[in-house]
C-alpha cells in the first residue's frame, strides 16, 4: 500500500517524461533539448582572406601563401613582370660591361693590363649600382601593391592591378624614397667598417691585421644584431604608408608603435617565410646547376672551353628564369606576411576587427556611408594626471 504523503520531486526537478512506445504519436514537448547552449559563442566572420578577429601565427602564415592565389594577376602577375625587368637589366648591364672589360683588357699592352683590370673591377662595382638601384624601386612598388591587395581582400573586395595602382597613388613616391633610405644607411655604414678594416690591416702590421680581422668580425655581429632589430621595428613602414596613408615620419613611429611587445613575433614570422623562401629557391635552383655542370663535362669531355662555355652560359640563363619565378613569389609572400602582421597588431591593440566587422556589414546593407577603417587611426592617449592634480 502506497502511502499519499511520500516524498515528491519538486516541480524544477522533475525526471523527463517517458519516450514514448513505436507507433504512438508524441508532441514535442516530449523531446528533451539537446544539452548545452542553445545560444553560444559564434565565430567572427571571413569576408575575405581572413577572418575578422587577432591572428594565429598559423593563419598569417597560410594566409601569405594563399594572397597569390586568391588574386593572382595583381599580385604574382606583377611581381613576376617587375622582378623579369630586374633580371633582364643586370644580365645586359654586366654583361655589357664584362664584354668592354674584356676588350680593352685583351687589346692593351701587358705594362697597362693590370691598371685596366683594378680600373675594370671599381666600373663593374659602380655599373652593379644601376641594377640595385632599379630593384629598389620596383621592390617598393611591388610592397605597395601587396599591401593595398592584402587589406582590400581582408574586407572581401578583389581589385585588379589598375585599381590597385589607383589607390597606391601619391604614395609609391614616399615608399621608393623609404627604400632607397634603408639602402643608402646600409651602404654607408658598410663603407665606413670596410675602409676602418682596410686601414687598419694595410697601415698596423701584425698587430693592426688581428685588430683588424677581429674589428671586422665585430662589425659583422654588430650588422646583423642592428639589421634584426631596427629592420624588424621599421618593417611595417609600407603597410602604414599605404594602408593608412601616413607620412613617412608618421609611418615610421607607427611601425615602432605597434611591434613594441610584439618583437620576438614579427622578427620570427618574418624570418621564417624568409627562410622557407630561400629554401625553396635552393632545392629547385640547385639541381639545375648541377645538372648544366654535368652536362658540360659530359659534352665536352676532352675539355672544349666552347663547348663548356655554351652549356654553362644556357645553364645560367635557365637558372636564373626559374630564380625570377621563385623570387617573384618570395617577394610576394614576404610582403603579405608583413602586411598581415600590420593588421592583425592593430586588431590586437586598436580593436581593428570591431571597425573591421562594422565596416562589411554596413557595406553588404548597401550603406556605404561607413569609413574605411584602415584610415581611421586611433588618437594616442593621453598621459596620466599626477598623484594629488586636480585632473586626477
């Protein structure tokens, strides 16, 4: 016998009804939910070539290599065209210059070929510069490019290469003379320790040889902690010339800015797709040198220098296509994963994936009142009042 006072669950703690037999019908209240939150955590969305939140180390470097394909004729189209000019204007410039070395070097007398050949070895040297100086420029123009390519393809749009000239207007200028900036620093500093060396070795005997072997391996250790350094702080110099529109002196405290506690991260994406990209270009560029070299010894195995000659000379030509291609890519990918960089320290320190996400939606509701939010810079804030100031 039951007895009617027997404990009962409370109304909140009631057990789930029975499921119901085969074939009978059940309502759905019947059905329990299913467990957990029916309204949880959702993923911000991807308009474009990333999504709109801070960025993984894994996605940036994804990310770099997927900007060529997204966008392929703007980006890879371009930078191939720009590094093939490179290519074509050393290869004529030095072998133009090699050619009137030689001539001159085989029609002098035997008392002024040895003041021709240091005369010869000062113009090669001085010839190279033309070349340098034009892969400055088109490596800046290039930059810029990416640049506007990666931060137009983050909010879903996809320029061609004239639109993307369009928007880089007004800038390329300030780009190319940053480039030739960085350059010219390097370049003197590398004549000052090279001709300090030099007089040390040629003036101090024994003592001023050790000095200066020692000096130069000093300055070497001191060139490439300097080049780690303020080569990785100024890295974001393009991005903010091109993306913010900022003037050069602007550009550069905002590329200081925005790597501070970020260092060791950028210097580590930046280097790593360095150094896959050199790795690349050595496991593909390297058996074609061996195989021409080969070749030669088997085509001309009594030792034709003709024969030697031809085969090393298409060798050179067929190597330094396929470095054109891979230098074309390299550049690419190394100016994406710095544009990338750029973008995701500002959604990490200026909440940029906010405007980021306000801008796509107000643009897919037609509204194009929005700002773009790349030009829109946060003011810097300002310092704190004292301890006992009435502004405290």
């Amino acid at each position: 016998m039951s007895n009617p006072n027997s404990w009962q669950p409370p109304a909140g703690d009631q057990q789930p009804p029975a499921p119901p037999r085969y074939g009978e019908y059940a309502p759905p209240s019947a059905f329990p939910p299913p467990p957990g939150p029916q309204q949880g955590w959702t993923a911000p969305p991807k308009p474009g070539l990333i999504p709109l939140r801070p960025l993984p180390f894994g996605t940036i470097l994804g990310s770099s290599f997927q900007v060529m394909r997204r966008n392929p004729k703007p980006t890879f189209g371009i930078s191939l065209v720009l590094n093939a000019i490179i290519y074509l204007l050393t290869f004529l410039v030095i072998g133009a210059f090699v050619a009137f070395a030689i001539g001159r070097v085989f029609s002098a007398t035997e008392a002024d070929q040895e003041a021709i050949i240091a005369g010869s070895l000062l113009g090669g040297g001085l010839a190279l510069l033309i070349p340098i100086a034009a892969s400055v420029v088109l490596t800046a123009i290039l930059q810029g490019v990416i640049s506007l390519e990666v931060s137009r393809a983050t909010v879903g749009e996809k320029l061609t290469t004239k639109q993307l000239l369009r928007l880089a207007r007004g800038r390329i200028g300030a780009l190319i003379g940053w480039a030739f900036a960085l350059a010219g620093v390097a370049l003197v500093a590398l004549i000052l320790a090279t001709v300090v060396v030099t007089l040390l070795i040629a003036l101090g005997g024994t003592a001023g040889l050790v000095i200066g072997i020692l000096l130069a391996i000093g300055f070497v250790l001191v060139f490439i902690a300097a080049y780690a350094w303020i080569g990785t702080k100024v890295s974001l110099v393009p991005s903010a010339l091109l993306i913010e529109r900022a003037t050069l002196r602007g550009a550069i405290a905002r590329s200081w800015t925005l790597t501070n506690q970020s260092f060791w991260k950028t210097l580590g994406i930046e280097w790593l797709v360095a150094l896959m990209v050199s790795t690349a270009a050595q496991v593909v560029t390297f058996p074609i040198s061996l195989i021409f070299s080969l070749l030669a010894a088997v085509l001309a195995p009594t030792g034709d220098e003709t024969v030697a000659v031809v085969v090393q000379v298409i060798g050179t030509i067929i190597t330094g296509l396929v470095g054109v291609v891979i230098g074309a890519i390299g550049i690419v990918m190394q100016s994406a994963a710095a544009s990338l960089i750029y973008i995701d320290l500002r959604m990490r320190k200026e909440g940029l994936d906010l405007d980021l996400m306000r801008f796509v939606e107000a643009r897919q509701a037609g509204d194009s009142s929005v700002a773009d939010p790349f030009l829109t810079v946060p003011a810097p804030a300002a310092p704190a009042a004292p301890p006992g100031s009435p502004w405290g």
